[in-house]
C-alpha cells in the first residue's frame, strides 16, 4: 500500500507479516487515514491519551482501549486478546 510513511503515525511497523501493526498514537485524521489505506480495520488503544473514536469510525474501522496496559497485567492481558481475536477474525489491527 503506498502511503507515504510521513502520514503513518511515528514509529509505524508490521509484525505478523503484515497482520499485526505497532505504532505511536496516530495524532491526526491524516494519521488515522493512512493506517486505514494500509487495510488495518481494528485498533487497539493501549496508550493512556483517549483515540479520535468519531474519525475511527467514519474510516470504517473499531477501536478498543485498554489504558493502564503498560502498568496492570489483566489490562494488557486484555489488549493481547483483543489482537488475537482480530486475527482470527482475519483483520488487520493496530496497537499503540
């Protein structure tokens, strides 16, 4: 997919050979556009800043969060879930 990586949010890169994405939090719509043209159709919010859910939304794609993935085990246990069942369901899906 050719979108210029300056739109992808910082430190965008696939793991899972091109299932599992990783990211910084996308700031922008602009940002969140561009993950959608990669074909991510679910993120997951494990950051503590709230995601722009209306623009998600609008781009076709869900979001769950889990803030506190990075200090309590049950929440990233949570978010590691949330990732495993958007790849049974064959999605491609971004955490940050």
């Amino acid at each position: 997919m050719a979108e210029n990586a300056q739109t992808l949010p910082r430190i965008f890169k696939w793991f899972a050979e091109g299932k599992i994405a990783a990211s910084g939090f996308p700031e922008t719509e602009e940002e969140l556009c561009a993950v959608a043209a990669q074909g991510i159709s679910h993120i997951v919010a494990a950051s503590r800043k709230e995601p722009d859910t209306e623009a998600i939304a609008r781009l076709g794609m869900t979001v769950e969060t889990f803030k506190g993935a990075s200090s309590d085990v049950a929440t990233l246990d949570a978010a590691v879930e949330s990732l495993h069942a958007a790849a049974l369901r064959d999605e491609k899906a971004l955490v940050h």
